[in-house]
C-alpha cells in the first residue's frame, strides 16, 4: 500500500512540474502590465483593427518608384500568365528557352505551350507517386517516408530539372499546337481531383498481395489518369503544323513538326547537362553539392541537385550571363516585402518595426532554419545594373503574372533583397566558373 501511495505521490509530482509551464494568474498579470495604453498604442491599436498590416507598414519614405535603367538587359519579347497555377518554374523554363529561340531565329513573338508540358507533368508525377508507393509497400502506412508521399500526392509546383526532364522525353511545341484550357489555368479542383484518386489508388497498390500484378495495376491505374487529363487539359499532340514568321512579320516556312523535330530544330539544347542549379542556402555548408530524394518530376529522372554557393559567387555567375544577353532560371521568396502595385521588391518597403514597435532581427540563416524563409517563386533572371563604381545596385526578373502586374509585367529587386531573399540560380555552364564546376564531382549529400 505505502509503493502504491509513494508511486501516487510521484505521478502527482511529475503532474505538477509539467504543468508548471502554463500561464498562472502571476504570469498573466505580469503580462497585461505589459501593455500601457499609452495615446501611441491606442492611435497603432485603432488603425489595425480596421486596416492591413501591409497598408499600415507601407514605410511613406519609399513610395517614390525606383530608376528603372539597367546597366545590362537580357532581351526579351512579351509577358507569359501563369493565371490560378503553380506552374512558374515551367513559365520561367520555357521563358529562358523562348528568349534564345526569338533572338536565334529572328522571331516577331513567340511562347512555348506550357499546357502541353504540364500534362505530362501531372502524369508523370502521378507516376511518380505511385511507384514511389510500390518501393515503399514494405513499409507501414505511418512510416515517415510513406506519410510524406501521401501528404501530398501531386501538385503542379517544380523546379529546373522538371522542364529539363520533361522536355528531353517529350520535346515541347508552340501554344498554338496545344492552347491553355480553363483547368490549366485554374488548376486547383483538377489537384484534388487527381490527389483523390492517388491517394484511392496508393491503398489498392499497397493490399495487393501478388508483386507481379503491381505493375499491370499502375499502368490501369495510369489509363484512368490520362484520361482525367485529356478531359481537363486536351489532348497532347504527336504531331502539328506550324508556320514561321520573322521579326518583320514575314512567313519564311510551314512545316510538319513532331514535338521532338520541333524542340531540336529550333533549340536543341541537351537541358539535362547544359545547366547548372547554384543555391544560396546559408544554413548549409558552402561549396558542397546537395541532392533531394524523391523532389524530381519524373520518376526515371533528376532529383533536384544543387551546388550552395556564397551569395557574391552566385552573383558573379548571374552577371556573367545577363553581360552575354542569356537569361537565367531564378527563385526566391517573392512575398517578402513586395510593393505589388510598383513591382519591387525592396526591405525598406514596409516598416514593421515601426508599427508593432519591436524587432524583428532574424538573419537569413536563421529565417531559413526556423522555417520564416524559403523559395516560393520562380521567376527569369533578365537584367542586372552597375554602377560607375563596379557595385551591383538593383536586379530585375520577367515575371509570369500578366503585362498588367508589377513594372510592365516585370519585378526589380534591391541588392539588399537579393542578399537576403534570393535562393536559386539555373546558369549555363560556360558561365560557371571552372572552381565551381570542379564541384559537380563530389559525391552529393
């Protein structure tokens, strides 16, 4: 009886610590005097109840717009629309490629089908995905790796080597051959859909007993997927006529293409070794290589593979590029500090500090690791300004949001922004210097 009470007493004790971390009566008083009342904070108090935060932390000292010039500019030709998609790495992709094929052809205009692109996309990461499902058939339904896949069946968010993979197996034909579709344009109801029916498909893959049938499953499987697709986004041509027309508005061809014939023609650049991704990860050592398991779009494809690099190396490679009129694949966390309606990205755009009268002193490194900073948006990289003195001042990216939005469809960026919220960078290899390629040898973490 005395070992049951004493074990009673113990459990209540160990009850009492753990408790000991809320909030009591003491603690709340102590942070209710906290806040005075003063004529200052009941004036901020009044304003945020009724207005955003973004409205309020607009710094009045920064409304002016910037100089738009540009020591150095990639030349481009029109503004591409993502419109309700995730879709901006494939637009930024194909923008990089469209650049060079306008200047090396003598084009008037010209835009890729991202429509064609993305439905191989979505059928190859619901490949994927259920084969991903297959490898991990052993494994519980609760184990971390087969909860992450689940998590997130598809989506049509990427990166580099899904352009470079899909591209290489499906070539790519002009947004004549295979036009944008309301669903490829407002892709979230066509997501849960197929999500629905992934998610349905992993537990069938998983209760089959027979190994041999998995196979044959997926393919049924997959049957049923593209024909979700070709329902919402069309049917991908095999074949298309297409009739080129030079910068004066003159024809100068027609001609039968197969997707392939048509890449190879007009670009025939080999994607999956021509370019290299340069990250600026802060958190992570530098002049390593790194690669993401599973973050690829297909499945006998890249993983995402990157070399992390010094903010001022990665500098050095973008300038090289935009100086020989080649634009870049880009990300970054757009959302931090973006004047939409001016199209820049600037930190001296809102005042925080100022408004909730704190400090908000994260550093990159720090925002990364604690989860408050990572690349959302992919954007090109087409323009960048020297001054007289050799000191990089501003940078500016084609955006895939419409002519309408930011500076004529574009978005500059502050030095100082770049430093702080600039993440990934696709370059060519020749702009890439020998020290940094000699790194791709490494075996990747």
């Amino acid at each position: 009886m005395k070992k049951i009470l004493t074990s009673l007493c113990v459990l209540f004790s160990l009850s009492a610590v753990a408790q000991s971390g809320g909030i009591d009566a003491a603690m709340m008083e102590q942070i209710r005097s906290g806040y005075k009342g003063t004529a200052a904070e009941r004036a901020t108090k009044n304003a945020l109840t009724t207005t955003s935060i973004t409205t309020l932390a607009t710094n009045g000292d920064n409304l002016a717009m910037c100089d738009t010039h540009f020591s150095h500019q990639v030349k481009t030709k029109g503004i591409t629309d993502q419109k309700s998609s995730g879709r901006c790495w494939l637009f930024t992709g194909l923008n990089v490629l469209r650049a060079k094929m306008i200047t090396k052809h003598d084009l008037k205009e010209f835009e890729f089908s991202q429509n064609y692109l993305s439905f191989y996309d979505l059928l190859e990461k619901s490949n994927l995905f259920l084969q991903g499902i297959i490898d991990t058939k052993h494994l519980p339904l609760d184990d971390r790796k087969v909860e992450w896949l689940l998590k997130s069946p598809i989506g049509d968010g990427g990166q580099f080597t899904g352009v470079s993979n899909l591209i290489t197996k499906y070539g790519a034909v002009p947004k004549s051959a295979m036009p944008e579709t309301y669903q490829s344009n407002n892709t979230r109801d066509m997501r849960m859909i197929l999500s629905l029916k992934l998610r349905e498909y992993a537990l069938t893959l998983r209760e089959s007993g027979k190994k041999a049938d998995l196979q044959g499953l997926k393919t049924a499987m997959l049957t049923e997927i593209y024909g979700i697709l070709v329902k919402c986004l069309g049917v991908p041509p095999t074949e298309f006529e297409w009739t080129r027309y030079n910068s004066k508005g003159e024809k100068v061809s027609t001609n039968l293409y197969t997707p392939k014939s048509f890449y190879n023609e007009f670009v025939g650049e080999d994607l999956e070794n021509n370019y290299v991704m340069i990250m600026n990860d802060p958190t992570r050592e530098y002049g390593k290589v790194y690669e993401i398991d599973y973050d690829r779009h297909v499945y006998d494809g890249e993983n995402l593979l990157y070399i992390n690099l010094p903010i001022e190396r990665v500098k050095e490679i973008a300038i090289a590029s935009i100086k020989d009129n080649t634009a870049m694949y880009f990300s970054c966390d757009v959302g931090k500090f973006f004047d939409r309606k001016k199209g820049v990205l600037d930190i001296a755009n809102l005042d925080y500090q100022s408004l909730f009268d704190t400090q908000f002193p994260m550093d990159k490194k720090q925002r990364v690791s604690t989860f408050a900073s990572g690349s959302s948006h992919a954007m090109t990289l087409i323009a960048v300004d020297i001054d007289d003195k050799g000191k990089t001042t501003k940078w500016m990216v084609e955006n895939s949001w419409g002519a309408s939005s930011g500076y004529k469809g574009n978005v500059i960026m502050t030095d100082e922004w770049f430093n702080e919220y600039m993440f990934r960078l696709v370059a060519e290899r020749k702009y890439v210097p020998e020290d940094v390629l000699k790194m791709l040898n490494q075996k990747p973490i």
